[in-house]
C-alpha cells in the first residue's frame, strides 16, 4: 500500500497553501495593486489631459484659420475697392482733362474767329479809305477841269447804275 501514500490527499497541507495564497494575495493588493492603479490613473490624466490641449490647440489653430482667412478676404475687398475708387477717378480726371482742352481748343477758335473777324472789319475800312482816296482824287481831278452838262449827266447815270447794282 505504498501507492496510496504517494497519491493521497493531505487537507492540512491545501488549507496551508490556499491561506498562503490568501495572504500573498492581501499582501500583493496592499502594496502593489493600489500604487500600480494609481499609476495607470496619473497615466490616463495624463494622455487625457494631452488629448485636451490637442484639442485646445486644434481650435485655436482653426480660430486663427478663420480669421486668417477674413483679414484676407477685408484686404482683397478694400484692395478692389481701392482700384476701383483710382478707375474712377482716373476716368474723371481724364474727362476733366478733356474738358479742359475741348475749352482751350474753343477759346482758341473763337479768338481765331474774333481775329479774322477784325482782319475783314480792318480790311474792309482799309477798302473804304482807299475808295474815298480814290475818289477825291478822281473829284479833285474832275473838279480841276471844267465839267460839262453831259459829263454831269453820265457822271450822275453812273452813280445810279452803281448803286442800283448795289441794292440787287
């Protein structure tokens, strides 16, 4: 019966080990379980806390974008306004311009007008005096000699003649 001790089952012995496994249990919890917990606690604040100022980081980026993206929209806005406010006024200082010239070409035209107005006014004074020299001298010449009834009558005829033709 020696192969019954080998295999034989001693209570005393199991309640031994299960006790001493109970304790190291205990023991393991105390010591190693709470500061281990505790660890992967900090741990998880830790990445918790990296994912908020990714976060944070992230909409502040996106803020940044978004007004970004509006400074440049106002430049873009005020520079078309600012070329087109220079169109503008370049198309009003060219019609100024214009203006001003059409003006001066006028003027010009008159004074042209104006001069050549009294060139005629002073050539035809000019004509006059000369007809009038003219005819005193033809009157003096006349006069010197002695005028006869016939030369008085063609001298009157023509007279008439010439303004008749004047009135037509």
């Amino acid at each position: 019966m020696q192969s019954s001790d080998i295999i034989s089952v001693n209570i005393w012995q199991i309640l031994i080990s299960l006790a001493n496994l109970v304790i190291l249990f205990l023991v393991m919890k105390k010591f190693l379980y709470k500061p281990v917990r505790k660890m992967l606690e900090a741990r998880q604040n830790a990445i918790d806390e990296q994912y908020r100022e990714a976060d944070n980081a992230k909409r502040l980026a996106e803020e940044s974008r978004d007004e970004w993206e509006q400074k440049m929209q106002t430049a873009e806005d005020t520079a078309n306004e600012i070329l087109h406010n220079a169109t503008e006024n370049a198309s009003r200082r060219g019609d100024a311009i214009i203006a001003e010239a059409k003006d001066r070409a006028d003027g010009i035209i008159r004074t042209a007008e104006n001069e050549a107005e009294l060139e005629r006014i002073k050539a035809q004074d000019d004509i006059k005096n000369d007809i009038i020299d003219i005819s005193a001298a033809l009157t003096e010449k006349l006069l010197s000699r002695e005028i006869t009834t016939d030369d008085h009558k063609a001298l009157i005829d023509s007279f008439l003649r010439d303004i008749g033709d004047g009135n037509e």
